[in-house]
C-alpha cells in the first residue's frame, strides 16, 4: 500500500520536513514517487522510519544511520560490519540505562527525603532522620544537596 508524506506524518509523528529531510540525507532509499512526483510511501518505508528513529533516539547520529543504509544497500559483503554496528550501539544503549538507573534512584531519595519531610514538617528532620541517612548512603552517587 503507498501513503503520502501528510499520511506518514500522521503515522509516525514525524512531520513532512523531518521525512523531506531524511530522503534528501539518503535515509529512505527506496522511497518511490508518483508520476505526478509525489512521495510514494510503501510499509517498507514505515520500517525503515521505525528503525531510523529507534537508531536516533538512542542516541545514534544521522551518519552514523546513514552509514547504516549504505552498508546494507551493499549487501553481504558489510554484514560484519552492521553486526558490530549495533552491538556498538547495544552497549551504548546499556549504559545510559546504566546512567538513567542512578538518575532514578537520586530522584527516587528526593521523593522519600520530601515524603518524610512534609511528614516531620522540617526537611532537617528529615535529613537528620536515620532511614534517610541510609537511603542516601546507599546511592551510586552521593548527593548533598536538599
């Protein structure tokens, strides 16, 4: 089935500039047009959309997505180099999750320290109150700041 780029952008979220931007870039390949030379999107399309957009909001560049695309329009011959490509992008990924988890578990104190401060109604009650002196020393990070 063919969508048009308005049809695409009411899909995906992603508006008509941001899908003019991609082909301009390289990033949709097989993207076809009308005879009329309108953009002609195809489910194959769609995937390509999912995964580019999956690549960039872990953190990936354009380029490197592009580089991507290229490798497999390749073929075979850089299937190696897509394997490391993502296990590169795999580890990336892991360790965000890694950072984001600490964020977390600061943000998680704060909630408790506030919780038991509106309790105590004194936030250097709280601070000074035991179970939140253990909760904070088993942060990955310490943090000082009320």
């Amino acid at each position: 089935m063919g969508y048009s780029i308005g049809q695409v952008a009411k899909k995906t979220g992603l508006t008509a500039h941001t899908l003019r931007y991609y082909q301009k870039e390289g990033l949709l390949p097989f993207l076809q047009k009308s005879s009329s030379g309108l953009r002609v999107f195809s489910d194959n399309d769609l995937g390509w959309l999912g995964l580019i957009e999956c690549l960039k909001e872990t953190g990936m560049p354009l380029k490197d997505i592009r580089q991507y695309i290229d490798w497999y329009l390749e073929g075979d011959s850089t299937l190696s180099l897509r394997l490391d490509m993502f296990k590169n992008q795999k580890n990336r990924v892991e360790e965000q999750i890694r950072q984001f988890q600490k964020h977390l578990e600061k943000i998680e104190y704060k909630i408790a320290l506030y919780e038991e401060a509106v309790k105590e109604g004194s936030l250097d009650k709280a601070v000074a109150n035991p179970r939140m002196q253990a909760l904070k020393n088993g942060l990955s990070q310490t943090d000082n700041a009320k």
